[in-house]
C-alpha cells in the first residue's frame, strides 16, 4: 500500500505543467496500516498437542489430510498423526536401501486411499501406503530435468515442479498420471544461464 502510494505521488509530481509547482510533503509515518486480525480470516482456532513417540527437529512442511496431520522436519522421516495430534508413525524409513529414501524434499497425499508419494534426492517418487509401507517407485530421470523438486496431487494426477537452480531449469512443470506416465509437460523458456544461487519456489493447494 505504501509503495502504491509512493508511485501515486511521483506520478502526480512528474506529469503536471503548473509553473506554481507545490512542494508535496509524504510522510511515511502517517500512513495508515492494514492490519489484519484472526478474526478477519477463521472462525475459531484450535491447539493440537502432538505425541512425543519421536522427537522433533526444524520443522520444514505441514499438511492435513482428513484423517491425518503430516510432518516433515530436518534430517527425519515424514511423520503421520491423527487429527487430534495422537498415534505418531513413521512414513518409510531414511535409507539408500530398496524402499527408503535419502530426503524427503516434498510430499503429497492421496485423500481418497490414503496413499503418501515422496520426492526423493535421487530423482524419483516414493510411493507408500496410509500406514506408512513401500508400494513402488517412479523414476524421473528419464525427464532428464535439473532438479523437480515439489510435487502435489490433485484429481489423480501427479504435478512436479521444477526451479530454476544455479541457471538450470528445464521444465516448469511436468504432469504424470500415478503410475508415472507423462500426461503433459511445460519446459521453461528461458535458457541457461551462469548462477550460483539456488532455486526456490512453493506450492499451494487450493480447495
């Protein structure tokens, strides 16, 4: 709002052709702030005391599903708890062994079976059921992509999306369907260029 404001004002400044130019005093301190209350956007707010089966580091990612609140904190596995924070279990196991993963870099949730996909370090989606057993796997280096590093599932489908990492981006996002087969793709148009700085981004569900 205040940058708005700002533009505003050096917009009137610059266009008029009045000789008699004013001099406009702005004052930042003066403006007046949006403030946003809890009131203003939930009904009501609940605390969820979460068991202490396994102990927990930096948390990096919250979900909920309708049965489940899921965890991923650093250097640990992908946590499950019951809506009421009750009866933790783990999601796989860290590892490079079959059915383990090295890091869980984001993570998806099948609402209508309960099934978790995890993206794992070794380009490839780890897929595991409601109580936490290896199913199958979906590899991703056939897409031969920098790095796909978010993923969300929605109607079925599998979304990945890549970010621009040290200059490298060769998708903005890939679709598959749960058995890993490529639906639709979009590749990134800008080229590659020289970087040292990592790529981020985020994904939000809505609805």
């Amino acid at each position: 709002m205040k940058s708005l404001l700002l533009i505003l004002f050096s917009i009137l400044l610059l266009s008029g052709n009045d000789s008699k130019k004013k001099c406009i005093s702005i004052n930042p301190a003066r403006f007046s702030e949006n403030k946003i209350t809890l009131a203003d956007i939930a009904e009501d707010i609940s605390y969820i005391s979460l068991s202490s089966n396994y102990p927990i580091d930096n948390i990096l990612k919250i979900k909920l599903s309708k049965e489940s609140i899921y965890i991923k904190s650093r250097n640990m596995e992908l946590l499950a708890f019951k809506r009421n924070g009750e009866k933790s279990r783990k999601i796989g196991s860290i590892g490079r062994g079959p059915g383990q993963y090295v890091n869980c870099l984001s993570f998806a949730i099948n609402e209508l079976d309960g099934t978790i996909y995890i993206k794992d370090l070794d380009e490839s989606i780890k897929i595991f059921s409601r109580n936490g057993n290896y199913l199958r796997s979906i590899s991703l280096k056939k897409f031969e992509a920098y790095s796909l590093s978010d993923i969300e599932l929605s109607d079925s489908k599998l979304f990945a999306f890549e970010y621009i990492g040290v200059g490298h981006g060769k998708f903005n996002w890939i679709i598959l369907d749960t058995i890993g087969n490529l639906i639709k793709q979009k590749k990134n148009s800008i080229q590659t260029f020289t970087s040292n700085m990592a790529g981020g981004g985020g994904v939000y569900k809505f609805g």
